[in-house]
C-alpha cells in the first residue's frame, strides 16, 4: 500500500506542475481577480454590463497560465481550439466593427432625440480626436503609411493619394495672414 501511496503522490505532483494552478505568478492571479471584479460589477451591480463582461471575460482568458516549457500546445496555440477560434477573430479584425455595431444597435437615442444640442457634444468629441491626432503628427510623431504591403494596385494608388493629401494638409499653415487667407482686410498685413 506504501508503493500505491507514493506512486500515486509522485503523479499527482506531475499533473500539479502541468496545470496553470501550479505556474501562476501573482500577476495572473491579480489580473484574474480584477477581471472577476468586472464581472461582478456587471452582473450584480448592472454597472455597464454590455462593457465590463466582455472587458472581464478577456482578462480571465489572456490571464489562463500554463506552462510553455512542458511542450504542450494549450488554448489559442492549439489549432482547432476555442480559443484558437476566438483568437482568429482578433488577429482577422472581425470584433472591433462587431462590437460597435452591437453597442450603436442597443444605444438609447431617448437623450439625444429629447435634447438635440447633446449632438454637439458628440460633434465636438469627433473633432477633439481628429485635432488630437493631427496635432501629434504636427508635433513629430511618425507618420505611417496607410497603405499595407499586400495592397491591390488600384487601392495602392488611392492610399497613396490619401496619404499625400494628409502631408498636405499637415505642411500647410493653419493661419497665413495675408491674401486669400480668409481673414478679414483690417486683420491682414
């Protein structure tokens, strides 16, 4: 029985370092917790559910830890896997228009619709962005190019104009007094 014992003991301490129990590090276990947070603000508080699930969700399942030693291809490395499923989505682009287009469906217009001048505010923000990133390239922050290495040649040819057209509005003073700049005659030179 002393054999069976110690036999048994020896495999279960094999399996416990192949678990992600057994090679979590406190970063994993902090992450987890604040993504269970989440989900409890979520569902029990009703505290923007439709943001902090999915948010909560993903930090449970970037936070999964196992051990790349062992040799064993776990979640998204693994092909055929959920998580190699739900990380084509990541790599392929499909969840950023997925959720906005969720979120801008069930989006409740009764504040706008009762208040027009809330567009505004909206207006504003959209300009606020636009200003913020024209701003940074004015400032030195590089420029890349909008045109990826796999592009169509007719599309090559129209991303090619669109980045043109943004480096001329970059280079162009915003405000050159004088002729045609529209500003008034008694504020030229």
């Amino acid at each position: 029985m002393g054999e069976f014992i110690t036999f048994l003991g020896n495999n279960l301490a094999d399996f416990w370092t192949y678990t992600g129990f057994a090679n979590a590090t406190g970063g994993h276990l902090v992450m987890i917790l604040v993504g269970l947070f989440f989900i409890y603000l979520a569902v029990a508080k009703e505290f923007e559910p439709m943001l902090l699930i999915p948010i909560g969700f993903g930090m449970l399942i970037g936070n999964i830890p196992f051990n790349m030693e062992a040799g064993l291809k776990v979640g998204i490395y693994e092909e055929g896997s959920v998580l190699n499923i739900l990380y084509q989505g990541v790599t392929s682009g499909w969840y950023p228009p997925l959720i906005f287009l969720g979120i801008g469906a069930m989006t409740d217009f009764s504040a706008l619709i009762s208040n027009p001048k809330l567009m505004l505010v909206g207006a504003a923000a959209q300009f606020g962005i636009f200003g913020a990133y024209m701003t940074a390239l004015a400032i030195g922050f590089v420029r890349i190019s909008l045109k990826p290495a796999d592009c169509k040649p007719g599309h090559a040819e129209l991303l090619d104009r669109l980045d043109h057209l943004i480096a001329s509005l970059l280079m162009r003073p915003v405000l050159s007094p004088g002729r045609g700049s529209g500003m008034p005659p008694k504020y030229r030179r």
